[in-house]
C-alpha cells in the first residue's frame, strides 16, 4: 500500500450517504487503482456496503466513528461535538500521518471550520480559500474564494492567487496559469481600494509560477482568456450561484422547448445532438469538488447533493492535487 495515495473520506457527509460514497469509490477504481481508502463512519452500514462489491474491499480500511456531523447543523454546534465524528477523524487521519487528503461531501460551514481548528495554517497565509473548477470554451478555470472569507484585503487576494496558480499547476501540470482578478471593469482606476492594491502588487510580481493578466469582467470568466480567477468569497459565491442557476435555466429552457413539437424530425435531431453536448459541458458532476486552500494539508469538499459520479470526479481530484505536489507548490510560490 505504500505506493497508493491514500485519502480520507468523511463517509457519513451528503445525501444518500454512506451508499454514495462507496458507488464513487466503486466508479473511480474502475479508471484508476491507484488509490487507497480510508472510510470514517458507522462500521456496520460501511461492512455492508463495501462487502456487496467485492472488486473494492482491498481498497478500503472502515474506521468506526461514533456519530457524524448533519448537514443541517450550524458549523458552531459542529466545532462543540465529540471528535469522535466521522468528519472530524478523517480531517484528524492527515495530522497523524494516516493519510495525504481529505474528501467530505457533508456540511460545508462545519467542514470550514473543522479544518482550520485541526489543520495548521501554511505559514504566511492568514486565510484559507475555498477554489472550485469552472468549465470555460476550451477548458476549465479554477475560481477562489468561493465562499470561505466574505471580506479579504489585498493580501488575502494576493495570496489567493499564488495559492490559485499552485492548484491549477497541480491539475494540469503542462499549462503556465494565467490570473485575473474579478471586477467591475477592465480600467487600473475600477474597482475598491483592496483590489487596487493587489493589481499593482501583481503587476510587478517576479516568481514566475503564473503569468498576471490583470482584470476580467463576470462576462468574460468563461472565455478561456485566463485560468485563475481571483476574488473574495462574497462576489465569488454569487457569481457561481448566478452561473449554475443560468446553466439550469438554459438547459430546462431549450429542453422543454424541443417537445412542444414545432420542430421537423431533422431539426429536432440536431437540437437534441446540441443539447447534448451542452448538458455533457456544463454537467456540474464533472467539476464536483471545491479545494480548501491554505492549510498544511488539502481538503476537497464534494458536492452534498452529487451522486456517485460526481464523488467519482471529486476522488480524481484528489489523487491529481496530491500527485501533483499542492502543498509544496503553495509553500515554494507565496508571494511575500
């Protein structure tokens, strides 16, 4: 086993868990084998589970774990409960050297803070980040904060940017990351005195681990203009809330549209084949998974509504970041 990524998995996090957690698993051994679980949660549903696929059992080790955190439970509440849950443990797993990440689908406030209590923060990074994959014309951005800090200085968004281009190195180690910081205009003089502050740090920065393209406006975030794109978590929230809710509408929009039946059968063919390949691109499974950036070691949130193939993607993340060094390239690449 030594050879194997291992990651933790919060097993009891999300709807339809645990029976989701061990389909992913299931899914993502049937394209790669090369890593190795580690399951926190009630043993009993776990054995069961993982005891009916038979191809999975020497992926897997069960760690009991008394109780779990809700998804309806305010991360305060969370912080105050026993260590004995299934999220804390496998967050704990990294500190005692049991594993190299950690993979939860459960409550994501309750997740936020677990991490930072247990974790250490790198140092020089005041706060964590949370970063997410967005599909783009030809490819995938990472986009951060996606909601861990509503407020950030110029610092923060300093350092959410190096932190930013050491993800996206990790995922797509051939590509030079390309950064922008979210705003209001494309002009030096737009924008809050924050962001300002952090454009003109950028502009003359010299550690070579991304190329700096200035600012993006939200209807250019998915040209494929740049890879990185920076903002503090209250704008990045709403813009990926704004950006499922019109991928939602578009897709329900043009698909109740195509049965009213006022299209010929070629027409219809064609519309159906667009469609398609939209649903295939947009499909929010395939980017499942945001990355809490800034502590010693990765966290990967899933989606608490996916299903199996989404916690499938959510694990190729994982193995990708930690094969690909994540922490390590945060620690050589901060900006000072």
């Amino acid at each position: 086993m030594s050879n194997k990524i291992i990651i933790a998995v919060d097993a009891m996090g999300g709807e339809n868990s645990p029976e989701k957690i061990v389909d992913g698993i299931d899914l993502s051994l049937k394209e790669n084998n090369e890593n190795f679980f580690q399951l926190y949660g009630d043993k009993d549903k776990l054995n069961f589970l993982v005891n009916k696929k038979s191809d999975i059992k020497n992926y897997c080790d069960i760690i009991h774990c008394d109780s779990h955190i809700e998804d309806e439970e305010s991360p305060l509440s969370a912080a105050k409960k026993s260590k004995s849950t299934s999220m804390w443990q496998s967050i704990e797993s990294q500190n005692i050297g049991k594993s190299q990440i950690t993979l939860s689908a459960g409550n994501t406030g309750a997740l936020l803070i677990l991490s930072r209590l247990i974790l250490n923060m790198i140092n020089g990074i005041e706060k964590p980040a949370l970063a997410g994959l967005w599909p783009n014309k030809i490819g995938t951005n990472v986009v951060l904060d996606l909601g861990a800090n509503i407020e950030c200085n110029d610092k923060d968004l300093i350092d959410f940017s190096s932190m930013g281009a050491a993800l996206y190195k990790s995922l797509y180690p051939k590509d030079n990351p390309k950064i922008a910081l979210l705003n209001v205009g494309l002009e030096e003089i737009k924008g809050h005195d924050e962001i300002k502050k952090a454009h003109q740090h950028l502009k003359g920065w010299t550690k070579k681990n991304f190329e700096f393209h200035g600012y993006i406006e939200g209807n250019h975030i998915m040209d494929g203009n740049v890879n990185v794109i920076v903002t503090d978590g209250f704008t990045g929230n709403i813009a990926l809330k704004t950006a499922e809710g019109t991928a939602n509408f578009i897709t329900k929009y043009l698909k109740e549209n195509l049965t009213k039946g006022l299209l010929n059968k070629i027409s219809l063919l064609f519309s159906y084949n667009v469609l398609r390949r939209f649903k295939e691109q947009f499909d929010p499974r395939k980017y499942n998974g945001a990355i809490l950036l800034g502590l010693s070691g990765p966290v990967v949130k899933s989606h608490g509504s996916t299903d199996s193939k989404g916690l499938a993607n959510s694990i190729k993340m994982c193995n990708k970041i930690v094969k690909g060094q994540l922490i390590e390239k945060i620690k050589k690449y901060l900006v000072n």
